[in-house]
C-alpha cells in the first residue's frame, strides 16, 4: 500500500473504538469539536509525507519499491540520527513547536523492542524479534499512526507492581495465557495522541522482579480492540475555539489519555516480552535513549517560537532597547541555540548496543540536553512574562476586539509601538499566553522523564575517572587508577 492521505487516515479512525471525552461517549472521533484538533493536527504527518517538497526527507522506498516513512525504519548510523532531527524539526516547525504524534513517540518504543527482544531470543530462544520486524513492516506497509503506552499508573508508588494492596490493575499484567496469545488487564496513562492512533504500542515503564512476571509485558494492539476504553484529558480549550485567543491550544491538542485494559486479548504474533521480568526494565530504558532525539529536538524549535514572541514582544512594547531586556534576550537566545546544539552533538557522537544495529543518541549529552532544557523553563517563562507584561493575563477576548461596540476601545487603548498594528499585539500577547500556561510548565517538567530521571542518568553516566585524573594530575596526587587521556602527557612545567 502506498503512502495515506490525510483523508484516508481521518477514515480510518472511524472503527467504532471506544473514547470519552469531558464526560461523554464519542461515537465517531472524526466529528468531536475538540478530539479533531488533535486528528488535524497528527494528521499534518500524512499532509507532509504527501507533499513533493518533503517527501525526499519524510520517505524512502522499501526493498518491494513501496514508500515509507522514513521514521519507522531503524535508525543504523550517525546520518541517520541526523535525518530524523530534521524530519522532527520540520514536524515542529509546521506544527507550532509540537511534532505531528502519527509516528512520533511510538516509533521509539518500536526501537527499543527492537533492541531487548533480539536479547530476549538469545537467552530464551523465545520469537519475539520476528514479531517485532512483523510489526514493523504491518506499520510501515499500512502507513499507520500509532502511539506508545509506556506509562502505568503505579497506585502507591512506594510499591513494586505485584506488591499493590487495593488491586493488581495498577500496572498492566498478563490475567491469562492462552495457546493463541495472552489476555491483559490494567491501565496507562498520560497516553499522547492514542485517539487519533490506528495501532498501541504497549511495554513496560519500569524494572521488575521475579514475583512483578505477570507486568513484564510488551504488545501492539489496534486501539479499537475489545476491551480497550480511552479516557480523554480535560481539553484547555473547548468547542468552538478561537485561534486568535488561543494560536496553539486551538491547534495542538496533544490528548494525554487515561487507557484502560479490561480482559484485551493479544495475539501471539503481536507479543514482544512475556514474563521475561529481567528485560522488563530494559525497554523502557531503551526508549528513554532512542526517544532523547525526538524530544530534545522539538524543544530546541519549540525554543525558537518562544524567543521569537519575546524579541517581538519586546518591540510591540517598544522596550527593545532597555538593557534589562536585552538581557533577558541575550539569554533566551543562548537558551536556544544551547539546546539545538547539545541535542546535535548527542547524535553526532552517537552510541550503540552490542545486540544490535541500531544507533541512538550519546545518553550522557542526550539526557544533560533535557535536564538543561526543563529546568531553566520556568526562567524563560519568567522572562518572556516580564517582557510581554500583565496584559499577558488580563487581555479580552478576540470577540471583544472584533465587537464593533468595544473595538474602538481596545484599538486604541491596546496599542503598543507606533507603527506596530493593535492586532499584531494582541495576537502576540495571546500566543505568550498558550507558551506560559501551566499545562506548558507541568508539561516541560514531566514530558520525557522528570528532572530526577535525567539528574540520577547523568550521574551514572559522567566520566567521574577522568575528571579525577585531570584534578590528581593539576595537584600532583599519584593516580593509582591509570588512564589514558593523561597518562602519558609530558612533565608539566617542563625543565628546559
């Protein structure tokens, strides 16, 4: 089958699956209000994929001749990794920061599979990495959208999955095993995307025990399979949204659902882990280091979106010359261009895993982008604030603006530069607004892994040995550890 149109992938959500969104059963997701910015907006991947501009970064012919997108195939060397950042950088910039979800976080778990099921084979002698490949070429052939279900939703955190006191559905597990597959109850959650997705991708989120067996477990299922209900997240906007008021919670509605698995079948071809406890934890590292690329690489455009509404809202005010100002811009202009190229050289100095052929970016410099990139948001945001001013949140509606008994009003009260439209303000000051709401702040933090997460990676994975040599050698400490970056330099002041 050749590539989808972005009609033929809103036709394919109509498969009866079962969703709810702000209290009420969706019967056809295609006609939601809200539910269809988030259709629209996945359906940008198909839109792209489509256009001959595009199309030689976004596809490749398969060995029957058949194009593909280019995401879903894995990711062997360097340039590759270098392709799928600017295949992800023009998702985000087409799509106000945020990449089209078709194939943008599920083909990462499809990586990581990838890798564990090949070491899963080698101790077991199980089949898993043929399923995987299978899978693979279904998704590829059938140009099909599909979402990642790694997030449980834990219950008392303080307890390993099998340990739950209220009951055993706080993980997904395996509740029966069958000749022709497994069935699966349980629950994920903050699932991006996974309404307007034809496939799930499902694997564990966390390190297991022998007694957890029963949650290591990883599958591709279609969304509309029994048993299957998707629970919308509350929408920041609601019907009838007006772009002006919000430019990107009207157009990107990234529905984080709550999923829930009630007695779902899952055919043998379609498992990739099942009991193998020990590997549990290893998927779900494995994406965290193919998904760095995908995420680190939207923040840095998202980045160049925000600093943009700061410089201009600098100027709309007419404070562009202030030096505090050019302060702040200073900095959002380091911000970004450190988060673009730190994101870069992790793929340049890519790494690689002895069980396989597949390539991601260096986890050391991958997961210091992150950490750099979340935890100086809410300084971006403070200073993208400070500069747009309080109007950022007292400003009227749009509906005001264009009500020709107010419009005179805010036309003249709302002006900002002389030569600056009043519109072009207002319509700048709205987009701060959707950049600095608190969904963007929560979303930062937690989107990818928490600060925590990157903190405890990047202790694990410094070079501690040498920066200690540097500093034995610098205070003339006999280093009993020898290492090669210093060994062998010469005496240092040399004797002439």
């Amino acid at each position: 089958m050749a590539l989808r149109t972005p009609q033929q992938y809103l036709e394919s959500l109509k498969d009866g699956r079962v969703v709810y969104c702000n209290g009420e059963r969706v019967p056809d997701v295609t006609k939601h209000p809200i539910l269809n910015i988030c259709n629209h907006w996945v359906a940008m991947d198909y839109v792209m994929s489509n256009d001959p501009r595009y199309q030689d970064l976004l596809t490749d012919l398969d060995e029957e001749g058949d194009r593909v997108a280019f995401v879903l195939k894995p990711q062997r060397t360097k340039e590759d990794l270098l392709r799928l950042r600017e295949v992800v950088k023009l998702w985000a910039r087409a799509t106000f920061g945020k990449p089209s979800g078709a194939k943008f976080v599920a083909k990462d778990g499809l990586n990581a599979v990838t890798v564990v099921s090949r070491r899963v084979d080698k101790k077991y002698g199980t089949n898993y990495a043929v399923n995987v490949e299978a899978y693979r070429k279904y998704l590829q052939k059938n140009d099909l959208s599909f979402a990642m279900g790694l997030t449980d939703v834990k219950g008392d955190r303080s307890l390993r999955p099998a340990q739950q006191k209220q009951h055993g559905d706080f993980y997904v597990r395996i509740v029966e095993e069958r000749d022709d597959g497994i069935v699966v109850s349980g629950a994920k959650a903050h699932i991006s995307q996974v309404a307007a997705c034809n496939e799930l991708l499902v694997a564990p989120c966390r390190a297991m025990r022998e007694d957890d067996k029963a949650y290591a477990v990883a599958f591709g299922v279609p969304v509309n399979a029994k048993g299957i209900t998707l629970i919308s997240a509350e929408p920041e906007v609601e019907e009838g949204v007006d772009l002006f008021d919000h430019p990107i919670a009207g157009s990107v509605y990234i529905n984080d659902a709550l999923i829930s698995f009630d007695n779902v079948f899952i055919p043998k071809e379609r498992i990739f882990l099942k009991g193998e406890w020990e590997f549990a934890g290893q998927v779900a590292y494995m994406f965290a280091n193919f998904h760095r690329l995908s995420a680190e690489t939207y923040k840095a455009i998202e980045l160049e979106l925000f600093t943009g509404a700061a410089a201009l809202m600098a100027e709309y005010n007419g404070v562009e010359r202030a030096p505090h100002v050019r302060d702040k811009l200073t900095w959002l202009a380091m911000y970004t261009e450190a988060v673009e190229i730190i994101g870069k050289a992790a793929c340049e100095h890519c790494s690689s895993e002895k069980d396989s052929d597949l390539v991601y970016p260096n986890p050391l410099y991958a997961n210091i982008c992150k950490f750099y990139f979340a935890d100086n948001w809410h300084e971006a945001t403070k200073f993208i604030q400070d500069i747009a001013g309080g109007i950022v949140a007292t400003c009227p509606s749009s509906k005001d603006y264009f009500n020709p008994e107010t419009h005179g009003i805010m036309e003249k009260y709302l002006a900002g530069k002389e030569g600056v439209s009043t519109e072009s303000r207002l319509r700048m000051i709205k987009l701060v607004r959707d950049l600095t709401s608190s969904y963007e702040d929560v979303l930062t933090i937690h989107a990818e892994g928490s600060l925590e997460a990157q903190k405890l990676s990047i202790l694990v994975l410094a070079d501690f040995e040498r920066y200690k040599a540097a500093a034995m050698r610098a205070a003339r400490v006999e280093n009993v550890k020898p290492h090669p970056l210093f060994d062998n330099l010469p005496a240092f002041p040399p004797k002439l």
